[in-house]
C-alpha cells in the first residue's frame, strides 16, 4: 500500500510538472495532445536487462513504481506518454557458443512476467492491432525484440520458436559477427568481415523472417547487411535504434544512401538518442537529437522516421532526455521546427504501424510457404560445445540450402509479391 501511495504521489508531480511546462509552452501543449491520439512507439529499452542485471531477473523483489535505478519506471513512463514499446531481449555477445538461447528465453520471460505482474500498465501485444488495443485502454504496449542473432545460436527452429513466444523483432547481429552476418565493428577496421555482409544461411534466416512475419533490425550491421537485406526482403526493414550518420559519422548510425533505400521499400530508422550516436561525443542536447529527425525527413521524408531512444541501454544521455518521462521534449522540438502534425504522427507511432502491418501482410501471403528446415553446415558452427547429432555428412546440407535458397530468390525476382 505505501508503494502505491508514493507511486500515486509522484506520478501527480510529473503530471502537475507537465502542465505547468505546457501552460508556459504552447509547443508541449501540442505535443501533448497529439500524444494523446497518437501512440508514441519507442522501437528499443533495455529495461529487462537492467532487471538481470540489478536484481537476477527476480521481478518479484522489484517494484517498477518506485524503482529509481534506471531510466525506466511506471511513472516515467506515463508521464512519458509512452504508447508501446519494443523491450530488447538481449544477452551479451560473451554468450556466443555458450548459453545464449538459455539466458535469451530468460529475458524474453521477464518481459512476460512484468507485463503479469502490472496488467494495469502493460499489455502484452504482438499485432498493430495489439498496439491500438493497448493505447485504447491506456496501457503500453509491450512487444518484445531479441537484440543480436547470436541469441539464436544459429538455428532457424529457435527462431520460430522465439517468434510464438512473441518475439517480433530480431536484430540480426548485435557488436560480434554470427557464423551467417557481419556486425558494424567491420566497417571501423576493428574486426574483420567474415561474410561479406550475410553468409547463405543469413540469406536463409532473412527469407524465413519474411515468412514468419518477423521484424527484421539491422541497428547493428555492416552497410553491406544493410544493403543486402533491403535488397532481398520482401517486407519493409527497421533500425531499432539508430541515428542518422551524415549528422553523426558513427558507423551505428545510417547512411544517407540506405536512407533512401529504406524510403524505397518502405521501413523506418528509430532515432536513438545516446550522446555518442547523437553528437559521436560524451555530451548532446535535445536540438541535437531532433537535428537527426530532421535530416532524415530532409534525406528520406517524415514517413521513414520513429523513436529508439535506448533507454537503460546506454550510459549518456542527452540534456533534458535523461529518462522516458522527457521523450515529449522531442516532439515539442520538432512542433517548433515547424514539423505539421501529420509528420509529427507518423514519427510517433503511424510509421512503425505501417511497417508491421506490411510485415503482416507479407506473412500472410507466405502462409503456403513450407518452413525453412535445412540447418547451418555443421563446419560453420562446429565448436567444443556443439554436437553433431543429426548432421550425417559436413556440408552435405549445404548445397540444397544455397540451392533453395537461389530458386527462391530467382522466383521473387520474376514474381513480385504483391501485398497492397
């Protein structure tokens, strides 16, 4: 009773502190409104690893009203009028070749049991539909992305299996190279490529994401994973939480080349708002992030633009972005920059609905489509802590995957899946 009684009296605080900002700022009295008809989607929070790491995952020790250790609490976020969010189920590249899917499935259960835990607050959600039934009852919409295709230990039957468990997004490589995808690392000269973008087994999982209807997010990848995806997917891609790089030349951040392409096949990048991807120094303000936004409108236009702010994922913030209650500060921004509404709209939550929708719909066009069952050569995975059950000869699977893999390409290439 006394959490709730503290939790009441603060979130009136924020409330009240939001009213007094937008009587003095007729910018955050417009933004506040349209947050109210609109849902502000955040593409990526890694507040379900904050909660392994502060407390072990055992949720039953924490209270998310009163939590003050993160950027994200109950109060923050409906004083952030956050609509929906895409929580990162993601475990550390260390993992690789160990226990990946094992602490993977655990972070995808934490976001299950915190959506239990406050049904009043979250609601579990998977659709575009899920999304607006939440917002409808005042809820945040809580989806759920596996952040690093190292959490799949290569194996496209642990990729379904994640997708019922409600995974809608999977970032295909997080800051390590998978045996099938090259990560951003490669393109500062850090690390070599070993790919050349994807192998024919990340061409395999790209396909089979499209037939399941799973969010492909290439925040994280090199620029020839970037290009190559967008060239091949038959659904619209996002970058969870990524920046734009002419504003910021960090190579997280996207070019203004794929920019276009993105616009071309109609995905999103989701803004992200850590100092380093922001400024590429320790110290941003809130016009520098929305000089982001505002360069991918200039580039790209209004409707490839969202929100990943990378809440409880990153160690500086912006001035004024410190948590998610401030995320309305950014729309205010963008309503003084002369952005309309309907642009506005489309940042917060309409292109994001868009893209999933569009996956949906390319998922439903595919529901004839048999699941990919031919497994990664057994040489490309072959470690101390890898067995070979069911692999009769090593590369022996090879050549029909490369081989279906090529018909099927050939087949999209002469047929154009038609989804409107």
């Amino acid at each position: 009773m006394a959490s709730k009684v503290i939790s009441a009296a603060y979130l009136t605080l924020w409330i009240s502190s939001s009213v007094f900002t937008s009587a003095q700022d007729p910018y955050m009295t417009r933004a506040l409104e349209l947050m109210s008809k609109t849902p502000l989607i955040d593409g990526h929070n890694d507040l379900p690893w904050q909660l392994r790491l502060q407390f072990n995952n055992e949720l039953n020790k924490v209270d998310l009203n009163t939590l003050e250790t993160t950027h994200t609490n109950i109060p923050k976020i409906k004083a952030g009028r956050l609509g929906a969010q895409f929580w990162s189920a993601y475990v550390p590249c260390e993992s690789q070749y160990k226990d990946a899917v094992r602490q993977t499935l655990e972070q995808i259960d934490v976001v299950h049991r915190m959506c239990e835990k406050y049904p009043e607050t979250f609601m579990f959600a998977t659709s575009s539909q899920d999304i607006m039934e939440a917002f409808n009852t005042n809820r945040t919409a809580s989806l759920i992305g596996v952040e690093g295709g190292h959490s799949l230990d290569s194996s496209l039957a642990t990729l379904r299996t994640m997708y019922h468990l409600g995974v809608r997004y999977l970032t295909l490589t997080h800051s390590c190279n998978t045996p099938w995808a090259d990560n951003w690392l490669v393109d500062t000269g850090s690390e070599p490529s070993q790919h050349n973008g994807l192998s024919t087994f990340g061409k395999q999982l790209i396909l089979e994401m499209n037939r399941l209807g799973m969010l492909i997010d290439l925040a994280h990848v090199t620029e020839a994973v970037m290009n190559q995806v967008l060239d091949m997917s038959q659904a619209p891609v996002i970058f969870s939480h990524s920046s734009a790089y002419s504003v910021c030349p960090h190579k997280r951040n996207v070019p203004d080349d794929v920019l276009l392409k993105v616009k071309q096949t109609g995905g999103i990048v989701m803004v992200n708002f850590y100092n380093d991807y922001v400024t590429c120094s320790k110290t941003a303000k809130i016009s520098n992030v929305a000089d982001h936004f505002d360069h991918i409108k200039k580039v790209a236009g209004a409707g490839i633009i969202g929100f990943g702010g990378d809440y409880d994922g990153v160690t500086r913030l912006p001035e004024g972005l410190e948590d998610v209650s401030k995320v309305p500060k950014v729309v205010a921004e963008l309503l003084r920059r002369g952005w309309t509404d309907e642009e506005v709209n489309a940042a917060l939550g309409n292109n994001l609905l868009r893209v999933l929708s569009q996956a949906e719909k390319v998922r439903d066009a595919l529901k004839e489509t048999r699941p990919d069952d031919v497994p990664i050569p057994y040489d490309e995975v072959k470690n101390v802590c890898r067995t070979s059950y069911g692999y009769r000869s090593a590369g022996a699977h090879h050549s029909l995957g490369a081989a279906a893999l090529l018909l099927t390409l050939a087949l999209q290439a002469l047929i154009p899946l038609s989804v409107s």
